[in-house]
C-alpha cells in the first residue's frame, strides 16, 4: 500500500460551538473534532450531541394524583 493519508473536509465551527471542549484549534482555523459539518448537528431545535458547553434540562412530568382515586384503586386491589 502506498502513503496515502485519507483526510475528510472539514468545515469551520458554527457560532453555536464557541466553549465546547471538542474544538480543535489548527492555522486553518477552528474545526470540530467530532463532526466534519458542525452546523448540521444544531439546525432546528435539536442541540448538537457532543456540546460540552450546553447544559441539558431534563423535564420530568409529575402527573397529579387525585387522593381519594388513589385510595380506592388501592382498595380494590386488596
């Protein structure tokens, strides 16, 4: 086999990615080191899967429970 270096085009980093600790600066510029295109990981609503910088909320639904159907689902399970 002959030396032969395969390198991917990579595109510069969107606005969005400034703070992740997935960015590898070079002379070039500053690159992803995840993705070759990281403006397409945040387009739309969606949050790019390796964002170190972006802080997740997790929202849990508390359903409202009604006390007395509570209680007599508990007792007809007796």
């Amino acid at each position: 086999m002959a030396n032969k270096e395969n390198k991917i085009a990579r595109l510069a980093i969107d606005d969005r990615c400034e703070g992740c600790n997935n960015i590898a600066a070079t002379e070039e510029g500053n690159f992803c080191s995840k993705y070759a295109d990281p403006a397409f990981h945040w387009e739309g609503d969606q949050i790019c899967a390796f964002a170190t910088h972006v802080k997740r909320e997790v929202k849990v639904n508390t359903k409202k429970l009604n006390p007395l159907k509570a209680s007599k689902r508990y007792q007809g399970h007796k």
